[in-house]
C-alpha cells in the first residue's frame, strides 16, 4: 500500500511543521490546516486518506470538524491528536466517528503506525474498531436531549 494521503491540522504553527516535516520524511504526501474552517475546506479539495486533527483550535473546532466529516458519503480516516486525556473526551471523539485517538505528547513512531493502520482499513473496520475502542473504554452512552 502506498504511503497515505494526510491532512494536519492544528492551531500550533510548530506543531504543524514538525508534523509536515516528519510525516514528509517517512513518504508521506502532507498538507496543513491551521483551523476547523480550513481543515473543511482541504478535505473538499484534496480528499485525504487520513485526517489528523487536533480538537483545541479557535472557532470551528475539532468537534465541528469531527460532525461535519461524519456527514460525508466517502470519510477519511479520522485520527484526533490531542492534549484532552480524559475518557469521556476521548469516547465523545469515538461515537463522533474518530479512528483513533492519540494524546500529546505522542512518540512518532506510534503516530506513523496508527495513520498506516487507519488507512489501511476498510469502512467497515473503521466501524468496528470504533465500537471496541468504546467498550474498552466502558463508558455508558450518553443519555437522549429531551
């Protein structure tokens, strides 16, 4: 399988350069979204294989982006990587649709393994991933708006 497709995005200019940089020097092919709105716009465009995605950024962020995506017909992979380590946030990304979850900091070599894994996987693995990933997680869904 050839190296996968990859949109960063993060509101951290170094962040998203040391990503560039090192994603770049395994083979991958990169390109970079400093915010949500942006993000949107690259997946519209380019169709990544796999979108790496920080939540914390200014006006649309991570969550939008998660929701918007869900609602695309062909979805990239999704991986969230972000300094929320709290379970609820990281089951919350999981029922959104994510794919993976990595939290900062993180070791290079785990973030290059996961985008391969991720892209690399069909629809339906991504779907099944997701829902043991949330069993693991063990917590309860959340309750209906009334």
């Amino acid at each position: 399988m050839k190296n996968p497709f990859v949109l960063i995005v993060d509101d951290e200019p170094d962040i998203l350069l040391m990503l560039r940089t090192g994603l770049e020097s395994e083979g991958f092919t990169t390109v970079l979204a400093a915010d949500g709105e942006t993000a949107l716009e690259r997946v519209r465009e380019r169709a990544p294989d796999v979108v790496l995605l920080d939540l914390m950024m200014p006006m649309v962020d991570g969550w939008a982006v998660i929701e918007a995506l869900a609602e695309k017909q062909r979805r990239p992979g999704l991986i969230i990587v972000s300094a929320k380590t709290r379970s609820n946030d990281i089951a919350r990304a999981y029922r959104l649709g994510a794919d993976a979850y990595v939290t900062k900091p993180f070791s290079f070599d785990e973030l290059t393994a996961t985008i391969r894994e991720v892209a690399a996987r069909s629809v339906r693995e991504r779907a099944a991933h997701r829902e043991s990933k949330l069993a693991e997680i063990g917590l309860p869904e959340p309750a209906p708006d009334a």
